[in-house]
C-alpha cells in the first residue's frame, strides 16, 4: 500500500493519497458485500498461513516506507520520524494488548462481534461500522489467523494516526515542536482503552480522522470527501468535520457552500449505503441501539436508560482530562492561532463532546481521542511562529 494518506502540505501531489484512500476501499469493501453467509473464521488450512503473513508485514512495511521516502524531501529527520511513529504504534497496540486483549472475556466479545458484524446479526451502532471489519477479514483470508489480522490492523492504522497527527502538527510547527504533540496522544492512549471491550472501530476511524483533519486545513476538498466518506463507514462521527469545513471557509461563499455540499453527498452516500441493505430507518434506535437520547443517564440525571458498571464520576472526569489540560494553554496563545486551528476548536471539540453526550457513554474516551492532535497543536503552535508547513499560507489559501 504505497505511501498511504502520507502527503504534506508542500507537496503539491495528490496521487499517493488518493491510492492509499483507493487501496482501502479495495481491501475492504470486497468482504463485506461479496463473502457468502453464513461467515465463519478462516481456518488455517484453508489459506497460506505464514506466507500470507509474510505477505500482510511485505505490504504493511511498503507503506510505511513509502511514508518514510515522501517525508525524506522536508528534512534530514523526516524519515526517521516515521520509524518514531511506527515505534510508537507498535507500544500503543502492546499497550491495547495487555490491557484488553488480553483479557479472556473481552477476546471472547470481540470474536462474537466479529462474526456478528460480518453476518448482519449485531444492532446499532455496531452494525453499520463495518469498513475496519471488512479489512480484518481480507486479513484473515491471507493468514487464517483471526488474532494476527485483528493486530497487524491495530498496528497499521494506529501508526497512520500517529503519523497523521505529526503531519497534522507539521502544518503549523517546526519538526521538533510537532513531534512534542505526539507526549499528550502517548500519554492520553492507555486512558482511551480503559472502559471498553476492543472492538476493531477505532484505529482506521481515527486514523481517517485525523487526515480529514489535514486535508480540510489544505483545503483538499475531494480528498476530505473521500476520506469522509470512508470515514462514515466506520464511524459516523467524522461527519462533523463537514461543518467544520464550511465554517472555516465561509468566506469563499458560493464555491465554499458548494464544496460543502459535495462533502456532505459523499457523507449521505456512504451513511445510507452501509444501512439501507441491512434494513435503516430513521430513528433513535438505530444510531445507538437506544430510545432516547443519553444526556439524562451520562449527567446523572432521572431515570437511567442504559446500564454500566463504570462509576458516574468517570462521564465527567474523562471529558477534561482529553479537553481540560489543554484549555489555559490554547486561551493564553488564541489570538495567534491559525484562524483554520480557531474555526476547528469552536466548532469541532463542543459538536464531538454533544455527540458523546447524547448517542454515547461520556467515560468512552477513546472517542476524543481525534481531538488530541488538534488540541496539542493549539496548545503548542506558540512554541513555533515559523517553520510549520503553512508558513506562507496562514491565510487559509485565500
């Protein structure tokens, strides 16, 4: 997968980006609409087993080189940055090993979800994220082995977070600077895992995110259609960077409200595509299983309507600490913030938190975790005034 979603903004191609967003679908989509039911896991028999593990690491290792070679053209360290990230992925996907999957219980519940998923037998929400699902079982198909593809995927996608979020840092800070982002994701991954069981969501979804992220700052708006749309398939929340890119290019008028609506086509098409075929109707119920909406039950107020052994403090407690540390240090430097990185944190942040509040648990963490890149940048763009890949574009590309 050659040079995945790895383009800065002084590169002016959009090609290998566009391959990485093409390769995902291509690896992922063919599972989920072309495999006969009743699925099963693969057995080894079945496949080349180690061959097609050599075959997953030969692929997974290409795209991160080819990440390395595009990054080789800003700087002397730019390719070693991307071994720091892969590093770094490899600890966090240790650190989801020892704390979920490791775990018996919550093992157990992933393969039932799995196989769920993959047979159109869960409920919402779980249901129509099926994209990283898709992709495991391509995995699966190589290797025969159901626990190898679910890691090498957490490793894969977790690493084009990590680098995502240094390239999203890059745009506003020197090479040094963007690398100090990476501590707040480091040290705020082990809290994200805490109070969930290790469904296969998160890595693709936040690592679509956070280049969401990027290409809406370029202003790449076919590339951030693409990437959202994918980005709904595996989880809808990605949405809300739509909005976000209408506010922060308001002032283009008619062309900015154009390409909003395109963004928000691609997001209606890949919303309805994923429900429509496993029987969607508008409602509550079917965007999170429930009712009702969770704001009552997550402040702990009235009667609940959900149920979960996590205490109530922690709905309070894990918003500010993925939110809270970074306010005093966004507010002292907010007037020399990037007017896109402004636009971002007024609309994004409070739209993503409200999300939690009423489709979600607000102690689910691993949902802010999308806001950290965003969050650290702000906090530390005053480090840096120069160097950043936008330096001579801080009015946005009007």
């Amino acid at each position: 997968m050659n040079a995945i979603l790895s383009v800065p903004e002084a590169q002016p191609f959009w090609l290998p980006a566009a391959l990485g967003l093409g390769l995902i679908a291509l690896v992922s989509l063919p599972p989920l609409f072309g495999e006969p039911l009743p699925v099963d896991f693969v057995q080894p028999a079945e496949t080349a087993s180690w061959a097609g593990k050599l075959l997953v690491v030969v692929l997974m290792g290409g795209a991160v080189g080819g990440a390395a070679l595009t990054a080789r053209t800003e700087g002397r360290w730019a390719a070693g940055s991307v071994a720091g990230a892969a590093i770094l992925a490899a600890l966090l996907t240790a650190w989801h090993w020892y704390e979920v999957d490791s775990d018996p219980y919550k093992t157990n519940w992933q393969r039932g979800l799995y196989l769920d998923i993959l047979n159109h037998r869960t409920v919402a929400p779980h249901l129509y994220r099926t994209l990283p699902y898709g992709f495991t079982r391509t995995l699966e198909r190589l290797t025969g082995d159901w626990q190898f593809s679910c890691v090498a995927y957490r490793w894969f996608f977790t690493f084009w977070f990590v680098w995502g979020s240094y390239r999203f840092a890059r745009l506003f800070c020197g090479p040094g600077r963007a690398l100090l982002t990476l501590v707040p994701l480091a040290l705020l991954y082990p809290q994200s895992v805490q109070y969930y069981l290790g469904q296969l969501t998160d890595p693709l979804s936040h690592a679509l995110f956070v280049f969401s992220l990027i290409w809406l700052v370029q202003d790449r708006w076919l590339l951030l259609a693409a990437a959202l749309a994918l980005g709904v398939m595996a989880k809808e929340t990605v949405v809300l960077i739509a909005l976000s890119y209408f506010v922060c290019y308001l002032r283009q008028g008619g062309p900015a409200l154009f390409k909003t609506s395109v963004l928000g086509l691609a997001c209606a098409a890949a919303f309805l595509a994923t429900r429509l075929p496993l029987g969607w109707r508008p409602g509550n119920s079917d965007l999170n299983g429930l009712d009702a909406l969770m704001i009552g039950t997550n402040l702990g107020f009235g009667k609940p309507i959900a149920w979960t052994p996590v205490p109530l403090y922690q709905n309070y407690l894990q918003p500010f600490w993925f939110v809270g540390p970074f306010v005093p240090l966004i507010a002292w430097n907010w007037q020399r913030l990037d007017h896109r990185l402004r636009v971002l944190l007024l609309t994004l942040t409070p739209t993503l938190l409200l999300s939690n509040l009423c489709f979600s648990w607000m102690y689910e963490s691993r949902n802010y975790m999308p806001l950290v890149p965003l969050h650290a940048t702000a906090a530390l763009a005053f480090l840096g005034t120069s160097g950043g890949l936008n330096a001579r574009r801080l009015d946005g590309g009007r």
